[in-house]
C-alpha cells in the first residue's frame, strides 16, 4: 500500500490526485522491473501482455514505385 499524502491539487478532488499518483509511482516500478531484465525476457513480458507483439512485421517494398502520386 502506498502512502500519498495530500498534494497541491485540489480539484477534482484530493483523492483522485492520490489515485493518479499510486498509478504513476506502479507503472514507474514496473518499467524499472523491465529495465533490469534481459531482452529476451523484457520481450516474452511484453508477449504476455499483447500477443501480437512476438509476430516479426512483413517486409514492404517501397523503393519499387517512383510515382509522385499514387
């Protein structure tokens, strides 16, 4: 549990402000967690999060058409 004091904002209202940075000071964890990882193992992380990332791209070709305007 995170203890977030009162902070300069006021509005909306104090407890959304505490909100935000419980949720900024997770996410600032987890990139540090990533940070100290392997490639490989950073990459297999964010597999697990979103499937399509493990997918190599198709190659596009776009030196074969020279026209201006397709």
């Amino acid at each position: 549990m995170t203890q977030t004091p009162d902070g300069v904002f006021v509005r909306p209202h104090p407890t959304l402000w505490r909100l935000a940075l419980c949720f900024s000071v997770l996410y600032e964890i987890m990139l540090i967690y990533i940070l100290f990882q392997t490639v490989h193992d950073a990459r297999q992380l964010l597999q697990n999060i979103d499937p399509k990332l493990g997918v190599p791209l198709p190659d596009k070709d776009y030196g074969g058409s020279c026209r201006i305007y397709d």
